[in-house]
C-alpha cells in the first residue's frame, strides 16, 4: 500500500490555502493509502513565536484536521516532538544535504528577508540573526517524510522545491550509503495548489505574513468571508478573464470557485459579466465550503483529552515506523549499533 506523509506547522490559524492545497488531499489519501498527517511542532520555533501558546496551537491544529475530516480510525495524526526520531534523523541529513542546497531555498530567503524588514532577523545575505533552524528548515521537513518512508507527499505548491530537496538527499544518501530511503513524491493538486491573498493577489495567502482581510481563515464565519470576498482586491477593467498574469485578482477568484465548487477556471469566467456576481458566487462556494468544518470544530476542539488520546495513539504507531527506519539509516551510516 503507498505511504502518504504530510505536514502542517501550528504557527496561525489554518486558512483557505492550507485547506484547499493540502487539507483536501488528505482527507482524500487516508481512505486509498496509509496516510500519517504530522503536526510541525519544531518546525514552528524557526521564526519568532509564542511559547506559552504553542501547545494550545498544537491542539487547535488537531481540532481543525479533525473537523475538516481526518478520522483518527482511518490515518495516524500526530505531533512531530512526540516522535524523537525526527531530530535525530536530520542530522544524519545534515551531514547528506549542502549549504548550496539550503541557500537556494526560496522559502529561506523570503522568510530570512523578511525578518529584516520588521528589524527582527538579519536579512538574506549574511543573515547573522536569523536562526540556523530556519537556514536547515527542509532538512528537518526530509526527516519527517523519509522516515515514514512515503511515496507521496500531498503539499500546496510552495512546497515544491522543499520536497526536490527531500529527494536529492534521499537520492544522496542511498548512493553513498546503500539503499535506504524511499525516494518520495510531491503531489500537488490541481485546483487550489496556490491560493493567493485576496488583498494582494501577487503573494500566496499565509499563516506568517498575509493581510488579516486577504485571508480567509477556515474558521471565519460566514459573513466574514462574505466580507473579505467582496472587498478583494480586482483590477480597474471589468472583464471576467482567467489571467493570473495580467488579472491576478480575479483569476485568484476563479480559482477559488474551482477549487471550492468543481469547474475549469477559465470556463468558469465565461458565465460572469461582472466582478459582483464572481464575488457573490465565490463567497457562496466558501460558506457552503466551510460551514460543514466550524460545526464539527466546534465539537471537537472543546475535549483535549480526546485530542490528547488521539495525539499519544498516533505518535506510537509513528513511533514504530520511524524508529525501524532511523535504524536503518543509522547503519547504512555506518555508526556503531548499541
Ligand atoms: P505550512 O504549515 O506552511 O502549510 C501546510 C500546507 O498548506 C499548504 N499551503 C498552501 N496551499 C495552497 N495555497 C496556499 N496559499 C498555501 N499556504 C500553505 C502548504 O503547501 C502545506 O502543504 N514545510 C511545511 C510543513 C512540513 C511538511 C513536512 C509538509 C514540515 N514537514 C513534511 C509535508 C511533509 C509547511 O510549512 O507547511
């Protein structure tokens, strides 16, 4: 049976983008594959964070994968700090992977940048303040899915270099030591892949960095997201056109409808003669879209200990995978088994 192995990092709220680039797909992959959905716990401490938060956002996260529909029954979901073979295989991979590697990492260099436009990271070329876990980021993100041994890695688009990255040392790692590591795959889906923020549609919708009215959130209510879609930001034209270039607002909207409601975005704009109607339409599609997920949040999010139980089961069973595999790779490393 494939292997499937995804993450998501409890840095914010979970918002559209995550829900239709990645979400979806797992809801979707944990009834055909055996599917292991991770929560990034060390991978949210790369940039500046609240740890008196952190485990509260840890098991909201939970919640919201739930209520969007991971059934605990059916898939593993589990938190990445409950599971001690993830640090440990990253230095392994950091002893495979290359500085050149990492430096070509545009997620490093747009997050490093942007720690220096607030005054609280040194920027990209030096960077002298930015932490190294954000500089070895992806070599943390090829633990956790080398160690599962996944063949298929359901991820938004902006994921994509990382995942080559997890390849080419996968790749490395089992010529230089001897066959090791599955060499895994991306799947990106085909709508909803790259959700822009609706206030600035030239810059994907984020946890970290969006416009608070540019984001929905998988949580907003319905006349919240009624309001953030009618204010989005179009162009000066009126033409309902798909041309992410020319007309990124709008075909932002487009592929939202898609992704949301089924459809082809540039056949869909053929049934708009003005952007109000687009808006209405979309708005619809996200309320019908997320209504069904806030009820079944809102029953699930109130019981940590049934969170925490589901958490505790997941990471054993992810612990019996990884452990068999980091001791594979520990071997093929050639380090003297105790
Ligand atoms: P994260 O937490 O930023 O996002 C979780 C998932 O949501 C997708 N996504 C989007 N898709 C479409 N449009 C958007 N605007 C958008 N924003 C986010 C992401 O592509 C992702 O699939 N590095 C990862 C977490 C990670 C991981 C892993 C993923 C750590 N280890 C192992 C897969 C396998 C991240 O920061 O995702």
């Amino acid at each position: 049976m494939t292997r499937v192995l995804s993450g998501v990092q409890p840095s914010g709220e979970m918002h559209l983008g995550n829900y239709l680039g990645a979400f979806r797909s797992w809801v979707a992959d944990q009834h055909e594959h055996d599917a292991l959905y991770c929560i990034v716990d060390l991978h949210a401490l790369t940039l500046d964070y609240d740890p008196s938060a952190l485990a509260e956002r840890t098991l909201v996260t939970a919640a919201c994968l739930l209520a969007v529909g991971l059934d605990p029954a059916t898939c593993t979901l589990f938190v990445q700090s409950h599971v001690p073979e993830h640090p440990r295989l990253t230095w392994l991979l950091e002893c495979t992977a290359t500085m050149g590697e990492l430096q070509r990492m545009t997620q490093f260099k747009d997050k490093a940048a942007r720690g220096h436009d607030d005054g609280g990271g040194g920027g990209g070329g030096e960077a002298p303040s930015v932490r190294v876990g954000l500089f070895t980021y992806p070599v943390l993100m090829a633990a956790d899915i080398l160690l599962y041994d996944a063949d298929r890695v359901p991820v938004g688009d902006d994921q994509r270099q990382h995942l080559e990255l997890a390849r080419d040392v996968a790749i490395r790692f089992n010529g230089r030591c001897g066959d090791t590591f599955v060499v895994p795959e991306a799947a990106i889906p085909s709508a909803g892949a790259r959700v822009m923020d609706l206030q600035e549609p030239t810059r994907k919708m984020s946890k970290t960095v969006s416009s608070p009215q540019g984001t929905v959130l998988v949580l907003d209510p319905p006349e919240v997201v009624r309001r953030k879609v009618r204010r989005a930001v179009t162009d000066t034209e009126s033409e309902v056109r798909y041309d992410p270039k020319a007309k990124p607002g709008v075909s932002n909207l487009l592929d939202l409808l898609a992704a949301a409601a089924g459809g082809e975005p540039a056949r869909l704009a053929e049934g708009y003669t003005t952007y109000g109607a687009l808006k209405d339409d979309v708005a619809d599609a996200l309320v019908a879209l997320l209504e069904p997920v806030q009820q079944r949040y809102a029953e699930v999010v109130a019981d940590h200990g049934a969170l925490r139980r589901i958490l505790a089961a997941g990471a054993e069973r992810a612990h019996l995978i990884a452990a068999a595999t980091y001791e594979r790779a520990a071997r093929s490393a050639g380090l003297l088994m105790p």
